[in-house]
C-alpha cells in the first residue's frame, strides 16, 4: 500500500496575509500539517505544493518532504484545493505508483499524526474515501432563516414545525451533525480519478476531538488557535 499526502500552501491569502508562514508553537503554520503527515507514517510520499518560494523552502528543509512550485493556474484566488489534488492525481506517473491519495489543509493545524493514522485505518475497500470532520457546536434543528431586506425570521427553515415552536429544545434529543473541518480528505486513487470528489460514493468520517478544530482564515481565528496551543493542547 503506498500512499500519497498533497499539502497546499499559496502564499498568497487576502483574508489573513501570508497566514501559513505565520508563527505558532515556535514554528511555521504549514509546518505542523507536514509533521503530522511524516509522524503518521502512512504516506509513501509527501507533496508541499506552493507559489511562493518561502513556503517552498520550509519543505527543502524536511527530510521527507517533496516540494513542487504551483503553477499559476492553480495559485489564483478562485483556484480550487480539490482541483489541484485531480491536477496532480491525473499524472499517469502517480496513477501507477500510489493507491491512495490524500489531501492536508495547513489551515488545521491540530489535526495531528493519530488522526490521520486512525482515518486511514477506516478507508477499507468497500468504502471510497474518508473525510476527517468535527461535530458542529449548535444544533442546527434550532437554526433559523433570516430574510436579509425585511429581517423577518423563519424558523422553519430545517425542519417543519420548527422544535422553536413545538417546544422541543432539549439538544440532547437532537441527531449530532457534523462538518468537515480540513484535517484531511483521503481516497483511493481509484475513486478519486472516477468520482472527483471526496464526498462522492460510500464515505466514512474520522471525528476529530473538537477541542483540536481550528480552521484559520482570519486574524481571529489565528489568534484563537495561540491560546490553544498554548492552554489546552499543551
């Protein structure tokens, strides 16, 4: 079983400038995503995809770790990570030589080795992909619609009538849902190469402890994941 890991760092970020270069724990954002991905000892081969050549050469630094300039196609604002992850899937080179691909947002730096480790033992042969994911805070049954001109609520908006309405707000009664959080997206390179998609097929999901899910786009968000790191996870 070999397996590939594609990790995508542009340099470029609007919302949070040069986010996975900022500093957290004594080292680089997209560093802690490519440790994880060397201590979980699954992956044959290990791509730093980037623009940027500062990103690049964090990975030159990383016994383990391949790094491959983006092209520009790819490192766009609107450039999609799942595109990337096909654009390199469907070199005949990586077909032939890795039975599964995965894919590591550095932006969930917490996601760590045993997680990735134990979402791989769940991608068995009569499954197509499995997708790391965090139950969500808040029931969504009790979620509401809003109508942006007249501020006029619905709570009607998931389920009808609304547990609002009824009375029936115990969240403990409540189905649990979850969303994906980045951590990782991993398939068969079959199934990939056949439905484009992680979410395509028959998927399993890893959930990750909740206290680790941090997906940083923002100022705040980084700042959030300092006080983390530095007061739950350590």
């Amino acid at each position: 079983m070999k397996g590939l890991a594609i990790v995508p760092a542009r340099g470029g970020s609007k919302r949070l400038p040069r986010k996975n270069l900022k500093m957290l724990g004594g080292k680089p954002l997209v560093q802690h995503t490519l440790d994880a991905a060397l201590d979980s000892n699954i992956f044959s081969k290990i791509i730093l995809t980037s623009d940027d050549e500062e990103i690049l050469e964090i990975g030159r630094g990383i016994e383990g770790i391949t790094v491959e300039k983006r092209d520009p196609e790819h490192a766009k604002d609107t450039a999609k990570a799942l595109d990337l992850v096909l654009s390199i899937v469907s070199r005949e080179e990586i077909q032939n030589e890795f039975d599964f691909v995965a894919l590591l947002l550095p932006t969930c730096p917490f996601r760590d080795a045993k997680d990735i480790s134990d979402g791989f033992k769940l991608l068995t042969t009569d499954f197509a992909s499995v997708v790391c994911i965090t139950e969500m805070g808040d029931p969504i049954q009790l979620s509401v619609g809003l109508d942006e001109d007249s501020k006029q609520i619905d709570p009607n908006v998931i389920l009808n009538p609304s547990p609002l309405i009824t009375g029936n707000t115990r969240s403990q009664d409540f189905q649990k849902y979850y969303r994906a959080n980045g951590g990782f997206y991993m398939s068969w390179t079959k199934s990939l190469l056949k439905n484009k998609n992680y979410f395509k097929g028959k998927v399993k999901g890893h959930a990750m402890d909740p206290r680790k899910m941090i997906d940083i786009d923002y100022e705040s968000d980084f700042k959030l994941a300092e006080f983390i790191y530095n007061n739950v996870l350590n």
